[in-house]
C-alpha cells in the first residue's frame, strides 16, 4: 500500500524527486521596502511589539517555490508580547501544486488578478514591494476565485517564473511517472527544476 513515509503516495504532489530532500526551486528575495508594511502594521496595533521587532520580522519572513508546492512565512506577534518578552510568532504556510489556491499565479496589480484581492493598490504602489497571487478559477472565470496574495517580494515577476515552471515540471514528471509505471512496472522519477 502506498503512503506518505515512503514517498510513494498516492497524492502524487506530496512526492518529491529525492525521499531525503525538497528541492528548493527559488527563494525569493524579500524587499527592504516591506520594512514599511510591518512598520505600518505596528503602528495600527501598538501592542504587537512589532515596531521593537522590525528587523526580526522582515529577517523571518520568506516564500519559497519547491519542487512540489510553495512554503512562506509572514510571522506576526501575539498581542500579549507588550507584556512579556516580544518574541516572533512564525506563521507558515504551504500551498501544494495539486490543491487549491495553486493553480494560477500573477503579479498583484490593481484589482487584478480579477476577483482576487479586488484591492485598487494591493502593494501601496509598491513601495512596500511587490506581490504575487497565487489563486483558483472559480465556477465562472470571475467569480469564487480562491486565493493567496503573497506581498514583499523584490520580484513578483521571478517568483511567478519560477511557480510556473515547477507547477509544469511535476505535472509532467508526475504524468511521465505513471505512464512508465504503467508499461513496465518501474518507478522513474522526474528531474525537478533548478534552484532559480
């Protein structure tokens, strides 16, 4: 019976290329500029510490493209840190190629992708950096889209490249993978995208 601790799941998104390791195909450079959304936060909640923690939290705050999914982590704070210690709250998610929102990718712009954010300056005219939305069709192609925005990134543009081109290449490899277990009973993976 397949399962997940031997890297033969039948939820074939959830397998990697290598049972020891993700590959990581691009880690995207968060902006400096995104150093003003966490200021701003802070400003609006002073009890957060966030404005105690800015380097913190801009030092722990990634999104990744693996080989299988996208990982990021926009940490927050508990609003009881003002009377403790302040201390970093990660708050990481992951987004599988084969579930929703992670079908579609685009740079936030104003009101776009539609039916998205539906935020007229979703990056403050970027300068808190740029943003990628990650999203689902819906029912209709505008309506009941599901989706992740995904803001302070140096480069929307790259990180979209990079979603794109990891998407395809375990759709492919996942495809190729069952076609040749089917002819021969063998299990070939595919080769993941490079580091980007």
């Amino acid at each position: 019976m397949a399962g997940t601790g031997s890297n033969n799941s039948e939820r074939t998104c959830i397998n990697t290329f290598d049972s020891t390791r993700i590959c990581i195909v691009h880690r995207a450079e968060i902006s400096p500029k995104f150093k003003r959304a966490i200021c701003l936060r802070g400003i609006i909640s002073p009890c957060s510490c966030l404005l105690c923690n800015i380097q913190k939290v801009w030092q722990s705050t990634y999104a990744q493209v693996h080989e299988n999914r996208i990982e990021y982590n926009y940490p927050g704070f508990g609003w009881w840190s003002c009377c403790r210690c302040c201390r970093i709250l990660d708050d990481v998610s992951v987004n599988y190629f084969d579930a929703p929102p992670a079908e579609k990718i685009a740079k936030a712009t104003a009101c776009c992708p539609a039916c998205t954010h539906n935020s007229f300056c979703p990056t403050c005219c970027d300068c808190c950096g740029e943003a990628a939305v990650v999203y689902k069709e819906g029912c209709c192609p505008y309506c009941c889209r599901s989706y992740v925005m995904l803001p302070g990134l140096e480069d929307a543009e790259a990180f979209c490249t990079a979603f794109n081109a990891a998407r395809t290449t375990k759709a492919v490899g996942v495809s190729r993978d069952i076609e040749m277990s089917k002819a021969d009973g063998s299990e070939t993976p595919y080769s993941p995208p490079m580091l980007v």
